[in-house]
C-alpha cells in the first residue's frame, strides 16, 4: 500500500514520523476519513470543510489548499486500486521539542494520508443490526472537534465488545450524544426520525447532515433534539450513520431489542436513498 507523509508517497513501510511529533505526544492533531464508492470521493468539500473547522477551534495554522488535498487523495485511489474503502487524512501541529506551550506558527504540519480497501456497502453487520450497550461518556467536552484524541471511545468500544455487543452508545446526563464513532438515531412509533441537536457534545457528521436531507426527502418527520435511554429502547427503530458504516440499523440496545428486534424499514430507505445520492455525486 502507498501512502502519503509530507509531500512524498511512499510504501507504507518505509513512511517515518518523529517521535516529537505533537499529534503523538499530545493527540494535538485532527483528522477526516472520506468514503471511497466506484473509486470516487463521497462528500470530499463536506469533510475538508469540517477539517479547516476543526483546525481553526484548535488555532491550527495549515495552509495545504483543497484542490492540492483532493489531488492526494485521489493519486492513492489511483495507486492503491480503491474501489470501495476510506481514505484517512491525519495533520498535526507538527515536530517540537516537549512543551505544552504550542510551537511557532511557522512549524510545519505532519499531513498523513493513507487508504483501507474495505467492502462497505456489502456489510454483515448493516444486514443483521447492530446491538448496542451504553456508556457514561467520558470524553473531554468538545466533541464538535475532530481530534486524534480517540482513547475514551476505543475503550467504550472494547467494553462494548466484551459485553457481546458490536458498538457503544455514549451517555451524558441520561440523554444519548452518540455512538462510539457514529452519530446515533432513533425512530420513533409515529415514525419521526429523533438525533441530537448539534453542539459540541457530538461530531457534526457529514453523513448526518446528508441523511437528514434524504429524511426529508423521504417526507419523514425529523427532530433535532435530545433523547435518553428509555426513549431508544422503546423505540420503533434505531441506526447510526458514519462515513465508514453510512446508515447502520440498530436492533438492540443494553439487550432490550428494539421494535421488532430487526433492521427497521425506515432505516433501510434512508440506507438505499443515500447510497443513490452518493454514488451519483461523487467525485
Ligand atoms: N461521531 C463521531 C464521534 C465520529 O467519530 C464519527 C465518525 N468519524 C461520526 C460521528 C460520524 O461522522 P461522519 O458521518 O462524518 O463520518
């Protein structure tokens, strides 16, 4: 696999980063991961917007243009042979000696890319639903920022595994934010689509904001707003929705099946009318 580290490709064994590097010794780095369909970029200016946002919260100087970011990512398409898959784009405020002090504006970037050859559409887990436990969240409290800082998330997540289920579902105050690595949904029996307003409490996820479109579309009834716990469990339906896993059902959450315990009919429309939407638009 090639990959891209500084303005080289390079075969993913001989790419090098410093150990001073401050996205390792401080996660003071920020990240995108672009769905590839047909070899082509899923909302690829949607992500490059969130990045510039999530670098500007972070007063991350970065001055890589977007046509300059487009051209990488799809040179490692073309080098790799991505037909379906992600690519993953890591910056970080560079390489400095130990401080907590940030370095001098001047300080280049570390800009990492690399691809994951992935079925994505064809998923195992999009057809049987996936069982979801939850979790207090603990992560720090601007989540609206796409940092590399992923512990608090990947623990959830293995906590979740070692439960028996496949993802966690995170807490605050008794209402859902999201899932460990998706923004999370729940439909209720009237049929209205509920996820949580946007605030720094969640990712603004660039699938979100497309499902919600294809919601209305749909003519469907979509709220903006907090939900607990309860609320999901007696739900009619549930998914969540990331570049990596579009629109994922939900069947179960803290072992409580939710509706009929199987994927929901309404997620399966919003699945397919995405894919449709984003295999047209893609670049
Ligand atoms: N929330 C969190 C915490 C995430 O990590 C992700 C995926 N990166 C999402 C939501 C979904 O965002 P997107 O639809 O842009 O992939």
């Amino acid at each position: 696999r090639h990959v891209y580290v500084n303005g080289d490709y390079l075969p993913e064994t001989e790419a090098r980063v410093s150990i001073f590097d401050r996205g390792f010794l401080f996660a003071d780095g920020v990240y995108e991961v672009t769905l590839v369909l047909d070899g082509r970029l899923v909302d690829f200016s949607g992500h490059m917007a969130r990045l510039r946002r999530s670098l500007g919260e972070l007063d991350m100087p970065f001055s890589l243009a977007e046509e300059k970011l487009l051209e990488i990512h799809r040179e490692l398409i073309e080098r790799n042979q991505i037909s379906e898959g992600l690519v993953y784009l890591q910056v970080t405020r560079g390489v400095a000696d130990r401080d907590f002090n940030f370095p001098l504006k001047s300080t280049p970037n570390t800009v990492v890319l690399f691809t994951q050859k992935k079925s994505i559409v064809d998923s195992p887990l999009a057809a049987r639903g996936q069982h979801v436990v939850t979790f207090d969240d603990l992560r720090w409290r601007r989540c609206d920022i796409k940092t590399v800082q992923l512990l608090y998330p990947s623990m959830a997540k293995m906590q979740a595994k070692a439960q028996g289920a496949d993802d966690a579902w995170l807490v605050k105050d008794g209402f859902i934010t999201e899932g460990s690595s998706s923004n999370a949904y729940i439909v209720t029996t009237d049929g209205t689509v509920v996820t949580r307003d946007l605030s720094t409490d969640i990712l603004q996820g660039i699938t979100r904001e497309a499902v919600l479109l294809c919601a209305g579309s749909l003519q469907l009834r979509v709220e903006e707003r907090p939900f607990t716990v309860e609320e999901s469990e007696n739900a009619a339906e549930a998914f969540s929705t990331s570049a990596s896993g579009l629109v994922s059902p939900v069947v179960s959450i803290n072992d409580k099946p939710i509706g009929a315990g199987k994927p929901g009919s309404i997620t399966a429309h919003l699945r397919q009318l995405y894919l449709e939407r984003k295999r047209a638009s893609a670049i």
